[in-house]
C-alpha cells in the first residue's frame, strides 16, 4: 500500500496513523464546515475500529467552533444522507474509506441536500484544506451534540420503493455478508422487515474485516460456497459503508457488481418510464436495457457527484455506477446497498414463486468485462500518466474516443476506459466486449501502451 493522502472535492483517504491522522481529519472537517451556513452537523462513521477516534476528534473540534453535531454513529452511508436531508442539517461528514483496506480510513461530505458534495461546491472546500491551518476566533458558546439514529426512516423510504408484500409473500432465505462494516444496521432490519429469513456473516460492525472489503470475485471466494451450504435463494455482499452491493446465486456463483445497477434498472425501468444515468466505465447493460425500454440513458464522469448532477439535471428515475452503487432518488442521492437489495427481491418475487435470481441474471445483456490496475512509478504520472494515456489511444486507431474522464475509446462490439483512480494512486483500465479473448486482447493492448515507458505494472482483477 502507497501512503498518499488522497484528497478531492468531496472527500479524503488515507492510512491511519501516516498520511491521515485526528489533526489532518479535523483540518479537514474544518476546510468544509467553514464553508458551510449555520446550522447542526450530521456525522457518522462506518464501523471501523479507528473510526471513533475520528468521531470524537471531529465532534470536539467542531463544538469549540460552536457547530451542534447530530451524531449517527456507526450507520450506512446512505442512511448519513437521509438524516442530513430528515434534520435540515447544514451538511454532513461520513467517517469512512469505503472498500479500501484495513488501515485506510477517510472523510466523505454531504450537501444538505444529503447527497455526496458536488464538485464545484468542493473546490473551495480543497483549496482551503490545502492552504493549511488559518487562525480561529473563539466561539462565544459550544456547540452541542445529540444522537440520532436513521436506520427506521432509510428502512421507511426503502420499503416505499418495493411491493412489499409481494416479497413477504415468498419468504426468501437471502445470505447477507456486511463484512464487518456498517451494512448490516440498515440490511438486516430492512431484510427482515420484508418478511425474509436472514442469515448473516460479518453482522458485527467493528472493522474485523475477515476478507479483502471490495465485494470482488477474488475477495469473496472463500464466501461463495456459504451460500448454497444455508440453503440461501440469494446472497448479497456489501462493502463497509453500505453503499455498493455484489450479488451472488444461491448456488455461489458470483454474478458481480456490475449486475446490480443491471437488474435494479431493469426492475424499475418495468414500473416507471424516464432517462437513467451512469457513469462512463459502467457495464453498456444497463444502456441495452434503457434502449429495451425505449429511454435514454445518459453518461457522466466517475464518481458518484457526477452521476447525482446529471440525474438531477435529467430528472432520472434511477442512475448509478457499475461498481455496485444503484441511487434511487425516492430514497436519497446517494449509493444505497439497501435500495438495491430491495428492487432485486422485488424483481424475484414477482411471480407465484420466486424467480431464481440466475434466471434474472441471465436475461441481462450477455457482455463480458474486465478490470486492470496499474501502478505507476512516479516518473510516469502528470505528463507522464498524459503521454501514457495518448499511447493507449493511438493503439485503438480505429476507435471513437472520448476524454470526459480519462481516454474512453468505443468500437462497434465494445469499449475501454483508461482513467486515474480518485481514491487510490493507480491507474484503471476497464473493457468491455462480446467475448472472452476480445475483452482481454483490449485489456493487454492498453496495458502494453502504458507500460511502453517501463515505468508501470499492471496487475489484472476478475471480471466483473
């Protein structure tokens, strides 16, 4: 692991105790709560062991600045957003490094919209941190702090989403894994309130993590099998804030990430018509399934603010990121495990028994994808990541390219994106193609062009 601070407009991660520490946390918090009109700061964090040390370092800053702080304590990003917009908060701080390792922690902002910082309201926010500390008048009187759980009011709105008792109905035995995370305080009573029976690995939020935190094929492999030895119809595996959701059949075939955002379009699209939004290194799926219904489906760069912007801008009825993260704007603009559990139980029960979700997987769009990532040597970033990116295009002469985020090149059977990473110092490389061999010709053409300086390693990971 590469210690770099990684900071950007919405957000920061680091590895606790190096590049992120309580002082560089709270210089943070600070940077964005300063930006901020009056009113409480709703704060949460996502059950790893250093987390409450960011809790408590950030609530007594915040109090000598004389914020009130709502404290959520260990809940799911999501339900961090819901009680920003419930509260009528001035914005929100999540205590979280999403699916990164152990030793990584970070802070995620929230507008009081209760959605993750848009960019341009982020800049400023950067600037400042960056800038360093500035001197702080006193606050005539502290602030105060009060707790406030959300998990009943995201449960609520998820529930609206769905026929609930069509789910009830059909008893699904679902195998949820939260990996230790926050995933399980709002999964578990969410299953449970749509009448499934729920066996949980990982229920416990302490940060134990048992297995790699990003719900892949590679992490999860000794998970799978669990599945079918319960007797499970489902298993869903969340990412420690409990905002992406991989899935699996009940035999432990892992259908990926990327199938999420698929069946939840594909569920809601089949209720209600209008344009669905994704960002540009998401699975063409979910566009074959937009154009099945005759809506369009329009793409932004990565990263979740970018998708909340178009699908605002589009009035989207849903939108998201291959990476797992379905948004549904009837229950918050953010990434939300929950929803996505509970359009695809929606989807399975539909009928007068339930649909195996491999029947539902398998009327998906047949494509094949794979994932690379590349770590450079630092020679090879900043003109050097440019030169290597325009390598990669003149590799795929005949393509269509596109630099909305990194080189996006598009041929007629397929795609590839080449992009920096915004939470990690790598590079990623993802494509997409009808077949097997294509996908992994593109993948090793790309990965050739990089490399051409010898200033990069890539390391292939499972297809998605």
């Amino acid at each position: 692991m590469t210690d770099t601070l990684i900071v950007s407009v919405s957000g920061l991660r680091g590895i606790v105790g190096g590049s992120l520490t309580p002082e560089v946390a709270v210089r943070y918090a600070r940077a964005f709560v300063d930006h901020l009109p009056p009113g409480p700061i709703v704060l949460g964090r996502d059950g790893r062991a250093h987390g409450g040390m960011f809790a408590e370092a950030i609530t007594v800053a915040l109090r000598a600045d004389g914020r009130d702080v709502i404290d959520c304590g260990i809940a799911a990003t999501p339900t961090v957003g819901i009680v920003v917009r419930n509260e009528r908060a001035a914005g929100g701080l999540q205590i979280s490094a999403s699916h990164n390792p152990a030793p990584y922690n970070g802070l995620k902002l929230f507008s009081s919209e209760g959605r993750v910082l848009p960019a341009a309201a982020g800049r400023p926010i950067l600037e400042r941190f960056q800038a360093g500390n500035a001197p702080r008048a006193s606050a005539p009187s502290p602030g105060t702090r009060r707790e406030v759980d959300g998990t009943a009011a995201h449960v609520g709105l998820v529930l609206a989403t769905v026929d609930v008792e069509a789910i009830r109905r059909q008893r699904v035995k679902v195998w949820l894994d939260s990996g230790h995370g926050a995933g399980s305080r709002v999964g578990v009573p969410l299953l449970e309130a749509l009448g499934c029976e729920v066996v949980v690995e990982g229920g416990t939020p302490d940060g134990q993590f048992e297995h790699r935190p990003e719900p892949t094929a590679e992490n999860l492999a000794d998970w799978l099998p669990r599945i079918a030895a319960c007797g499970a119809a489902i298993g869903f595996f969340q990412d420690p804030d409990a905002d992406r959701l991989a899935i699996a059949t009940a035999d432990g075939r892992y259908i990926g990430e990327e199938c999420t955002l698929a069946l939840a379009v594909e569920n809601v699209l089949g209720r209600t018509a209008g344009p669905v939004v994704v960002n540009c290194s998401t699975s063409a799926m979910t566009g074959l399934i937009a154009a099945r219904h005759g809506v369009p489906c329009l793409v932004s760069a990565v990263g979740e603010a970018n998708v909340v912007d178009r699908m605002l801008a589009a009035g989207a009825v849903i939108g998201g990121e291959g990476n797992g993260g379905v948004i549904h704007p009837g229950v918050v603009l953010v990434r939300d495990s929950a929803v996505s559990m509970a359009l695809v139980l929606d989807a399975m029960s539909r009928g007068d028994s339930v649909t195996p979700i491999e029947t539902l997987a398998s009327r998906l769009p047949a494509l094949v994808m794979e994932k690379a990532k590349i770590d450079l040597a630092p020679e090879t970033t900043g003109p050097g990541l440019i030169a290597a990116i325009d390598r990669v295009a003149a590799a795929f002469p005949g393509a269509r390219a596109d630099r909305l985020d990194g080189l996006r090149l598009d041929w007629t059977e397929g795609w590839l994106l080449v992009r920096a990473s915004n939470t990690e110092p790598i590079v990623r490389i993802v494509a997409e193609e009808r077949s097997p061999a294509a996908v992994a010709a593109a993948i090793a053409t790309a990965r050739s062009a990089i490399a051409a300086d010898g200033g990069a390693t890539a390391e292939p990971s499972p297809r998605a």
